[in-house]
C-alpha cells in the first residue's frame, strides 16, 4: 500500500485540507535517527511604537524579571517569552532624521533602508523579509509557503511615500511587497483550498452554506482504521475545530466555543466593506484562530500579520481605557473609551489611551501564544515550543528607529533562550536578531541578513 505522509491531503469537492500532524501516519525511522522540530515563524506587528509601560522593570532570567504593564497579558506564557531593549534599525543610522511611518514599517522584517520615493503607482525599493527568507527554505514542505494577513478595514495616510511600506511587511523581493489579506472569509478559503481549484460546483455549495468538511468526511472515514488510539481522537479534534471555525467566520458575533451558531448573512469585512456592527475585537480573534488553524493542519508554517497600518487611522473606540502605573494596570474609569491611536503617538509616552491599544495588541499575541501552548507536537513539546513568533514595532516613538519595543515567544523547536528579559544597551541591529534567527532557529547557512553584521550569541541556545 502506498505510504501516507504528513502532507497526506483529504481532498473533496474541489477543496483540500491538511491533516494535523499524526503519529500512524509519519515515516519510520531508522534507529538511533531522531526527527528534528516543524519550527514556525510568526512575525507580528504593531504600529506606532508603544507608550512608556512597555519595558520590565529590569534584566534578568527566570524569576528575576517580570512582565511589564504592557505586556501582563502575557502571563500565562511569560516562561517562553524573551524581551529585547534596545534593538535598533540600524539600516536608518543611529539616530538620523525621522523616516516617517512608513519606510520604518516596511524596514520591519527586511533590514533595509526603504527609499522614500519612487515612480507613480510604484512599490519603492525595500529587501527580501525574514518570513520570505524562511519561507523559501520551505517550497513543497506545505501547501501554501506563507500567509500574510491583517486586521486593516481602512487604508491609512501612506506619508507620502509608497503605499506598500505602510500596508504590507512581507516582501518577497525588493520591489516585491506581498499584500495582506484581511477578510476573515478569505482567509478561511486561502487555509481550506490552499492547493486545490474551487470548481463551480464548490462555490454553489458553499453559498448554500454546507460544510466543506460534508465533501472529504467520506475520506476521513476511510482513514481512521489505520489511525492509532490517540491520533483518531487527533483527528476528530482537528475535524471539530475546523467545523467550529467555519460556523465563526460565518456568524462572528459567536461567543468563544463552545458556542451556538446564530442566523445571520456570510460576514466579511474588508477596505471595501465594513459592516454595520463590526467588531475589530471579533476580528481579530477569529484571524488568531485562523492562525492556529493553519499553523495546526501545517498548510503553512509561516504567517505575517499586521495588526494594522504603519500609521493607523482607525479609531480604537471599542477599547474601554485602562489605567497604568509603573506595577502594573487597572480598567480606568467607566465609560472612558480610547480614540484614534496615532493622535496618541503624537501626544507623551505615558498617555493611558496609547498604552490601552498596546495592552489590547498584546493581548491578540497571547491568545495565539495561549492556543498554540495546548496543541501537542510531538514528545513533551508544543506547538508553542516548536514555534517563533516575533512581536514588534519598526520604531519607538517620534519615528525614532532606535530602541524598538521587541520581544518573541517560543524558542524555535529549543534553540533559543526563552523566559528573560534582555538589554542590549547601548544597541543591537534588527538585522542581526534576524540572522541569529536564520542561522539558530532556521538553521540555514546565510552570511547576512539585510545589514547585519554578525550572530548574538546572547540569544542563542
């Protein structure tokens, strides 16, 4: 019989679906041969730098440093989180005049300088980015290389410069931006039919809202015989949750599962289309379970997400305000909403609103953090383990291109240092974070990474 493999697909009526990892299905090894880690890399940003709760009160390891205000959302996952201080982009200079938001968002993962101009309608001149670097090293190990997505139902002020350094971090090239998808429908096709043709037929079921998973159940029927005790109850979970997130992206006003589908119309919300009663909370949790999901069933195991625009216009008056002080954060006074984050990035560093958006930004990393710590994947480690995600700004306040608020979580399958807190002071470049994490968490053999100019041991395990 023809061996199955991880990337084994069940495949129906014009979709396909990517197993989770199982046991019965992976290739057996030879003795003494050991199976290295399915690493994935979550590069997530934020915009505008962040207010002054940010950083913990001191360096150390362990029980020696704390979460800051900022970041307490992350508790739950504080021993595989690493803060770094004073991180700089080093392609703008030490200090230099302010490049703006834009050329500073679209420097974020790539280590270069962004021009500030170029031809009418063009992207500009920019690097190759990290995740793209990664995903390279990935063609043909999962249905889609990378995802870029995004919570963007706006387009905001581009600063003048190409519109591409403000919507988009990933770039495949260096006049080659990749766009971020931000409809939470489209997201969901792009997982469900990452390498298989939506024929017609599909598309007529689908609008009559019956389940992908009706069209490939019969093959994972067929499948469960040869399945081991723990990896049938594997799948059934992996079954259940893509059941549960098709219902979600259908009705987004659900509550977290378990949950009864309400009656309303497909839901999507794009630049070109916001409803009525849209929610960016509800958005932003459902393209974090999407996340999940994709990073799950390994349709791709690098995904970029921005959390919005370089510059962000869009009004955060969903957010009830909260209160900081330097031990930590209390909800403000009732009734007191936030507004628009980049008129608090004009205003001081320790504006409670612009630490309100920073919190609730933080809070999305944890709850992608949170969901990838329960999976298993394989032996004692989780997806959490086996995972990188990268959380950051590309500056600090006043478009400074020094100092950036940065951290990641998980060490990459065991290869970086995790549960501390970090200074570089007084500097450290971006590109040579990047290319520690190339050469240790990536394992490849790259020389340099954008304009780095060698490894940081101090991270490494």
């Amino acid at each position: 019989m023809k061996q199955l493999t991880r990337r084994h697909l069940l495949r129906g009526a014009g979709v396909a679906l990517a197993l989770p990892w199982l046991e019965s299905l992976e290739p057996k090894l030879a003795r003494g041969q050991t199976v290295l880690p399915r690493v994935r890399f979550v590069p997530i940003f934020f915009p505008l730098g962040t207010a002054s709760f940010w950083k913990p009160k001191a360096p150390g390891v362990g029980a020696a440093w704390q979460l800051s205000p900022i970041l307490e959302p992350l508790t739950p996952v504080k021993s595989q989180v690493t803060v770094l201080a004073h991180v700089d982009q080093t392609a703008y200079g030490p200090m230099g005049p302010s490049p703006s938001n834009g050329p500073l968002t679209g420097s974020f993962l790539t280590g270069a300088k962004c021009s500030f101009s170029s031809a009418p309608g063009g992207n500009g001149q920019n690097g190759v980015s990290i995740d793209q670097r990664f995903a390279q090293t990935l063609v043909g190990a999962t249905p889609l290389p990378s995802l870029q997505l995004g919570l963007s139902t706006q387009n905001s002020y581009c600063d003048a410069t190409p519109c591409a350094y403000s919507r988009s971090i990933s770039w495949k090239d260096a006049t080659t931006p990749l766009f971020k998808l931000v409809d939470p429908q489209a997201i969901f096709d792009a997982i469900v039919a990452s390498d298989a043709p939506i024929d017609p037929a599909a598309k007529g079921r689908r609008a009559a809202r019956k389940s992908v998973l009706d069209f490939v159940i019969g093959n994972a029927s067929k499948l469960q015989p040869r399945l081991g005790h723990s990896d049938r109850a594997r799948m059934d979970e992996f079954l259940t949750s893509v059941r549960e997130l098709e219902l979600r992206v259908a009705a987004p006003s659900l509550t977290t599962p378990p949950c009864a589908p309400l009656t309303r119309p497909t839901w999507s919300a794009s630049t070109t289309s916001v409803p009525a009663d849209y929610s960016r909370d509800t958005h932003a949790n459902l393209v974090v379970d999407l996340i999940v999901m994709a990073l799950s069933c390994d349709v791709t195991r690098v995904v970029s997400l921005m959390l919005d625009d370089a510059r962000s216009d869009f009004p955060y008056d969903f957010l009830d305000m909260r209160t900081f002080t330097a031990t930590g954060s209390t909800p403000g006074p009732a009734g007191q909403k936030c507004t628009n984050l980049v008129g608090y990035a004009n205003t001081t560093p320790t504006n409670p609103g612009w630490a309100t958006v920073d919190w609730w930004y933080v809070s999305k990393l944890a709850r992608l953090c949170e969901k990838l710590a329960s999976i298993p994947d394989g032996g004692d480690a989780s997806m959490l383990d086996n995972s990188l995600v990268w959380f950051g700004s590309g500056q600090w306040e006043e478009w400074r291109p020094t100092d950036l608020p940065t951290l990641y979580v998980g060490s990459g399958g065991g290869r970086l240092k995790v549960d501390r807190y970090i200074d570089f002071a007084p500097s450290q470049s971006l590109s040579n974070v990047y290319l520690t994490f190339l050469r240790s968490a990536f394992l490849q053999t790259d020389a340099a990474f954008g304009d780095s100019t060698g490894v940081i041991p101090d991270i490494v395990v």
